[in-house]
C-alpha cells in the first residue's frame, strides 16, 4: 500500500494534517500513535476508502482509489481490505464460522470452501474447535480473535486495525496483537495498526506518530 502527499481537514475547516506519505510493503506490520483527535482513525477510514481525503491519494496493490467510481471502489474494499476495529463488531447470534466466514460470503465462493477457510481462519487464532459456538458466549478477548479472523479470511492485500486492543485488559491485549502481527505476516498483507500500547509498538515493524505534518518515525524507545 502507498500513499502519497495525503491531506485531510475535519468539516469545520481545521487541518487534520497534509503532506502524508507512506509505504507500508507486503507482511510489514506498522503501528501508528498520536494524540487523542489527532486524526487516527480518519486516516484509516481514508486508507480503507470508506473516507475521502482533501488532496493526495492511497494505492493498494497499484490501484489508486481515487481512479475508482464508488462501486468499484466497494468491491475492492471486500476483496482486498480486512479491518479490525476496537468493538469488536462481531454479531452475538451467529456462530464463529458464520462470524468469520462473513467476507467469504460476499465475494461468493462456494459453501464447503466458505466453512473450509473459516474453520481454518479459526485454528489460527486458536478458536478451531469453536466454529459452532455462538460469538455471545465469548470473551472480549476470543471475540477480538474472531474479529482477527474474520478480517484476514478473504486474504486481504491490506489489512487494518483502530485500537483493537482499547477494550482489552493488558495482559489479554499483549496477546492478541502477537496473534494480529503473526496473521499480518503470514499472510502476507500490508498491516497497519493504530495503537495506544507500548505493547503493539514493540511487535510492529516501525512505529509512526501521527502530527499535522504528517507521520513522523519514532525512536525513543
Ligand atoms: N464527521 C466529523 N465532523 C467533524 N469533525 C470530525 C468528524 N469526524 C472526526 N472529526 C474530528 O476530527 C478529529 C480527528 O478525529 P479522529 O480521526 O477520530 O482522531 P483520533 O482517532 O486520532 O482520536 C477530531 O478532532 C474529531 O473531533
Ligand atoms: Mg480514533
């Protein structure tokens, strides 16, 4: 994924930052802190195209988003992005697999492979033999491990989380972004995840902060 010269200012008028540039490659993982309303998740919403930006433009796997019309922008988001986000958003009167197998359906494979890949999704997060347990009977722990599965199902290119360890108790957060990072990497996509745990920063790759003039590299630590 790149994205180059991205600007973005909030409806009022005020500039969230401009000038943003960033190469995350396949299997790296890059976490990404910055100050409460600084602009976190509108960056993610930008890189998933779910937002648009002011200037600048985001490419995943050489397409640029602003070259597509929103249908097909849409389709590239189911085929090609995963997302993780700090609720969870995982539906409590499904099972599991119905749970994961979600981004299978609307990219229509058939059923057998649909539950195939789910139960194997699962085994990855260490919930394999949970597949016909219902998602309200979890923990918020095994529910973010499914909401991990759940995004990287449809092998994604680009993958990427808002704070999905903000719910957790830190020792269960540690955890799971060990889960998240290994998944990331095995599966080759571009990972990004924004983070307040020192945790998460000492798992990625590199660690960014987010400021008005853009992501800035750390290294004090
Ligand atoms: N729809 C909106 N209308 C007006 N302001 C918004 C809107 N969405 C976000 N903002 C503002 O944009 C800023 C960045 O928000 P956000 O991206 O959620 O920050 P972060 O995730 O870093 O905490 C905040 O100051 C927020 O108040
Ligand atoms: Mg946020």
């Amino acid at each position: 994924m790149t994205v180059r010269g991205l600007a973005k200012s909030v409806p009022g008028g005020r500039r969230l930052f401009a000038g943003l540039d960033l190469a995350v490659t396949a299997g790296e993982l890059v976490a990404i802190v910055g100050e409460s309303g600084v602009g976190k998740s509108t960056l993610l919403n930008i890189l998933a195209g779910l937002d648009g930006s002011d200037a600048g433009d985001v490419s995943i796997e050489g397409v640029a988003l602003c070259a597509l019309d929103d249908t097909q922008r849409t389709r590239l988001r189911r085929e090609r992005i995963g997302f993780v986000f700090q609720a969870f958003h995982i539906l409590p009167y499904l099972t599991l697999r119905q749970n994961v197998a979600l981004p299978l359906a609307l990219v229509s494979a058939d059923a057998a492979t649909i539950d195939a890949r789910a139960d194997a999704m699962l085994g990855a997060v260490g919930l394999g033999s949970r597949g016909d347990g219902y998602a309200r009977d979890l923990s918020g722990g095994e529910m973010q491990r499914v909401a991990i599965a759940r995004a990287l199902v449809h092998r994604p290119a680009l993958i990427l989380a808002d704070e999905p360890t903000g719910n957790l108790d830190p020792d269960t957060a540690g955890k799971v972004l060990a889960l998240f990072a290994d998944a990331v990497r095995q599966g080759g996509a571009a990972g990004v995840v924004v983070t307040h745990s020192r945790t998460t920063a000492r798992i990625a790759d590199r660690v960014l902060t987010l400021t008005a003039e853009g992501l800035v590299e750390r290294h004090d630590d």
